[in-house]
C-alpha cells in the first residue's frame, strides 16, 4: 500500500516550487476512489528530514496553512499536508465529520513514510482544530507510527457526538492512545475547546500518557494567523512554534540538531 501511494504520488507530481531555503511541491495521493491533493514541503540541504504530517482545519487548506508548513520544513522537518476536504468536495467549515475523510488523512501518512526525502522513523503530527481530532484518531489506529502530537486547539471530542458529550466528555480514543499530546490553545479561546482540551489533559495525565497543556495569555482564537495579530499574539505565535519544535525533538528522539538520530 505505502509503494503503491508513493507511485500514484510521484505520477501526479505537479511544480515544484522554491520557495527561499526549502522546497514546495503539490501531490496527489490515492485514497481508495478519491484523489486527495497534498503539499510537500522539503528542508533545503542534504535528507534524509525527521517526517511530519500536517492536519488542517475545517476552514480548509489555504496560504495560511502553506506558510505553517513552510515554518515547520525551515526547522528541518519533511512535511506532507493532505486536504482532507478537497478530494470529496466538502466545502469549508463543514459541522459534521466525515469519517471517511480519516482514510484520507491515514493515506497522506503512507505517502509520508515513503517520501525518499523523509527518515524512515514515526513521524510526528501537527493538527490544528479538527485535525486535533483526526490525530488522536489516527495515533489509535497507528500507534506505532505517530511519535508525537502537537495540536492547535485540537478538538479531543468527535465532531458528531451529541451535545452533552463535547461538554461533559472527551473522545474514546483518549481513553486508548499512549502518543506523546502537547495542546496549544489561546486563553481567550472558546470556552468549551477549553473545556474540551482540559478534560483530555487530565484524562490522559491520570494515565501515565506524556502531556502538556501550553495557555497562552491574552491571546484569542487562531492567534497564530489572525490579520489582527496583537503584540502579545505576535510573541505566543513565535513560542508556539518553538514549543512545537521542542516537542517533536524529544519525542521522536531527535538528535541536538534536530535531525534523525
């Protein structure tokens, strides 16, 4: 299945991009019937980079996103980004998930583990939102290929659970994962994605599983990318992707320098 996806990828390559000090290039993967279009970005010098899958929003996949895993390529890390909504024509914003999506998200990890350009080590994921719960979803089912997650305000509930359940509850797959968790989320955030991602934090904890909660002061919902940014926003954004950094090292056992031990 991994030869396979990285075949139809290479074959629907499309320009490459260089875009300063590292590489930029569209993709699309199989995903059973559904083409499903990705982005690449590569670290510039010589690989083989520590693997990273990157998670969208349900806003979709846009230049915001673009420069997210642009940042991410220009700390070293091979980065594959599947839009989970383009190859089935979802539009932006949906309310309910779709849970064939998730064999989209699973067939963009296949075709990052068998990216020339990526170590052949578990790799980690980057989600934002939504792609919060498709990462806890996809470390359940895969283990034993996700070292470490690092979610943006993550949601740790299913989409579709009843409305008693996103406040009182959190996802059973957070009863079962032991992937490394570190939630990121701005204090002025909605409330019940605070909520949300606090029940989780304790569930997880109360398990031995490693975990960390990241508030940032003064900071509003999508900090990171707001065109309002305010100056305190500025900084939590440059912190976050340090700390991001920071946790993907350690739990993928990076070397010093950030490169596959």
């Amino acid at each position: 299945m991994k030869i396979l996806t990285l075949i139809l990828a290479l074959l629907f390559t499309s320009q490459v991009v260089q875009a300063g000090d590292i590489q930029l290039r569209k993709i699309v993967i199989k995903s059973g019937d559904v083409d499903v279009p990705a982005e690449i970005a590569i670290p510039a010098g010589k690989g083989p980079f520590p693997p990273v899958l990157y998670i969208h929003a349900k806003r979709g996949y846009d230049e915001v996103d673009q420069r997210h895993i642009a940042s991410l390529a220009k700390q070293g890390f091979a980065v594959l980004a599947p839009d989970w909504q383009a190859g089935r024509f979802i539009e932006r914003w949906p309310s309910a998930h779709d849970p064939a999506t998730e064999n989209d998200v699973e067939a963009g990890l296949d075709a990052l583990m068998a990216l020339p350009e990526a170590c052949k080590i578990p790799v980690g994921v980057v989600g934002y939102s939504r792609g919060g719960y498709y990462s806890i979803r996809l470390a359940a089912k895969r283990g034993k290929d996700v070292a470490a997650i690092a979610a943006y305000a993550g949601h740790m509930q299913n989409p579709n659970a009843p409305e008693p359940e996103q406040l009182f509850s959190v996802a059973p797959e957070i009863a079962q994962i032991t992937t490394p968790l570190l939630f990121l989320i701005g204090e002025q955030d909605f409330e019940l994605r605070r909520i949300n991602g606090g029940r989780a934090f304790y569930a997880l904890y109360e398990r031995g599983v490693p975990v960390e909660m990241q508030y940032y002061p003064l900071a509003r919902r999508a900090f990171d990318f707001r065109n309002d940014q305010t100056p305190e926003e500025k900084i939590a954004t440059r912190h976050a992707r340090e700390r991001v950094r920071g946790w993907l090292q350690k739990y993928m056992k990076l070397d010093k320098n950030g490169r596959c031990s």
